[in-house]
C-alpha cells in the first residue's frame, strides 16, 4: 500500500460522504423526479447522479491519479488506487421516504480493500474502516450477536424479483426455510447499510444476490474489519481473498455464526443466478 496511507483514505471517503449529506437529506422526502433504469422495480433519482458526481470530484481533487467506479458513471479510468462510490444505496428508499438509505464509498488499493465508509446521513452514523479496525462515529465496532439461527435476525435481500425470474420454486422454498429458521428475516432494502448493521451487531447475518462491487466494497470491509464474517460466493465457488467484494453473492455474519443452513442456499443459489444470467445475456 506504499503511498497510501489506510487512515488518510479512510478520512476522505467519511468527508466525501458527509459532504453530500445536506443535498441528499434536501430531496429526501420531497417531490422527486423518479425514473427507473434495468425496469421499474430498478429506480433512479436525480440525487443519485448529482451525489456520485460531487463525491467523484472530490476524491479526485484530493488524489487525481485515482480511479472512479460508481454506480452511475460506470468506471473512470486505471489506477493503484480504485474508488467504488454508490451515492445512495437503498434509492427505492431513498425515493420513497423510507428512512434505510446511505453513502457508500470504498477504497482500495491494488486490488485490495483498505479503507471504507458508510454513512446515513437521517440517523447521523458513521461506519467506518480503515487498517486498525472498523469504527462506528468513532468508537471501535465488534460484530457481536447471535450465532445460532433460533436466535438470529436476518437482513435478507432475497427473494428479489431477479431470484423469482431465475428459480422462482427455489427462491420460495428456501424463503419459507429461512424464517421458519430464523428468529425473524427482514429485507431492509440496503446491502451496505444492512452489512454495517450486523457489523454493529444489530443484525447478525445479511443475505444477498447479484450485487456490485460499489454495493460491497465499503460494506464488507467493514464488517471484516469488526471481527465479522464475509463470505463471497460465484457459480457456487467461494471467492476468497483481495477479490472476494467483486463476486455477486454474499453473506455477512457477525462473529462465529452458524452457517449450516443459510451457506447452502447462497451455494445453490449463486449457481441458479449465474446460470440465467448468461441464459439471458445470449
């Protein structure tokens, strides 16, 4: 990581993201323009486009060797030092009135995660992460909660619509599993948000399909970095290592968590999505 200091980059995505705070909370609960974009359960806002282009620009004043990969402008440019930036993660939320939304902005370096920072700006919480572990408004986070299902909460985003269109008798099945299992299962409509709360312990595992890297790469740092679990899964393979935030399927666990059966239905389940998934892309 020679030239990048962990605590420095950690300091200017938690600037960055404060820093768009008051525009987003200005169109929070007003009269949005809303538009959708893969279809109408994928929504958009112009805070979306206005947030990504105020963080991009900052980052980039600070280090303007460094690349962008946002989930509205795509990827600018290569460098050692990658941004993965989601200026609203939970936009259906956002747009909505829902108070489950936040700034993402990850970084990493080579390839390598090493700094991150979450924020939601209604609640005024700062997740955050760098080489010396995982914070919460600055005070030291553990990913501390219920290890046995009987006792856990779930944060699943799944069944999503995606889920039904590639396996819909799966999906259904192994829902109905998961909260008989689980103390309780609740989809909170924000991957990031969601895997910093079971980093906080206030959630202990968090399920989700099809992700992007600008959806993750904050957010499991995160969690790694409280002490937490973060299990990444492609076409039924782990993914583990400095690639692990860019496959699409993942859980996120707070300390020693039992796996038994929520492990098979990411396994089973990130087949079925990636098998549609090049089904569709033919």
């Amino acid at each position: 990581m020679t030239g990048y200091g962990s605590t420095q980059l950690m300091t200017l995505a938690m600037s960055a993201a404060r820093d768009v705070a008051p525009m987003l909370l200005d169109g929070f609960r007003s009269d949005l323009d809303i538009s959708t974009k893969a279809d109408f359960h994928d929504l958009v806002t112009e805070y979306d486009s206005a947030a990504e282009r105020r963080i991009a620009e900052l980052l980039l004043a600070a280090n303007p060797e460094s690349a962008i990969v946002g989930e509205e402008g795509g990827r600018t440019g290569e460098a050692r030092l990658t941004w993965y930036v989601d200026p609203i993660d939970g936009t259906a939320n956002f747009a909505r009135g829902i108070a489950f939304w936040c700034v993402s902005i990850g970084a990493t370096v080579d390839g390598e995660r090493v700094a991150g920072a979450v924020y939601d700006p209604v609640a005024d919480l700062m997740f955050h992460a760098d080489s010396s572990g995982a914070f919460l408004n600055g005070k030291p986070l553990h990913a501390r909660g219920f290890t046995e299902p009987s006792r856990s909460t779930m944060l699943a985003h799944f069944p999503m619509p995606a889920d039904l269109d590639a396996d819909e008798q799966f999906a259904l099945t192994e829902y109905a599993m998961l909260l008989r299992a689980y103390s309780a299962v609740r989809n909170k409509g924000s991957g990031a948000l969601s895997l910093v709360h079971v980093a906080a312990g206030w959630g202990d595992v968090t399920l989700n399909f099809g992700t992007n890297a600008w959806d993750v790469a904050a957010g499991s740092f995160i969690l790694e970095q409280a002490g937490g679990t973060y299990l990444a899964y492609s076409d039924g393979s782990r993914v583990q290592g400095r690639d692990a935030f860019l496959a699409p399927h993942y859980l996120g666990l707070v300390r020693d968590a039992d796996t038994t059966l929520v492990e098979p239905v990411l396994r089973k389940g990130s087949v079925i999505r990636d098998q549609h998934a090049r089904q569709a892309a033919r």
